[in-house]
C-alpha cells in the first residue's frame, strides 16, 4: 500500500462512492471491519469488489480483489 494515499473512515467513503447499505453491511462483516475503520479509497474498492464478487451462499473461494 502507499503510504502517501490518505485514509478515511469506511462511512465517508461508502457516501463517496454511493455504495447501497446491504452492500455496504455484507462487506463490513465479510472483512470483519468495524464503524470508523480508517482505509484507503483504494481499500475500500477492492473490499466493495471482493464483496460483490463472493458466492451467496458464503462458500469460499479465490477472488481477485486483494483485501484482507
């Protein structure tokens, strides 16, 4: 990660990307983030990204966003 990129709260950022709130609670709790978490906003994609491309039914597989 660059360390020049600046970081934000998950809540600022799911209001500058107009994420829907179903989409943004699944991806809170697929990456086990809590309210406030400071992140980049290229964190934040890749997380959105990751959450959207999971199976519905929770089973894991590889997906090529890279957030852990």
């Amino acid at each position: 990660m660059n360390e020049n990129q600046e970081h934000a709260a998950v809540e600022t950022l799911k209001l500058q990307h107009g994420t829907p709130d179903p989409v943004f609670r699944g991806m809170m709790a697929m990456q086990n983030w809590k309210s406030g978490k400071a992140v980049t906003g290229e964190e934040y994609e890749k997380a959105v990204e990751k959450f959207l491309r999971a199976p519905a039914d929770g089973r894991e597989t590889e997906v090529k966003a890279d957030v852990q």
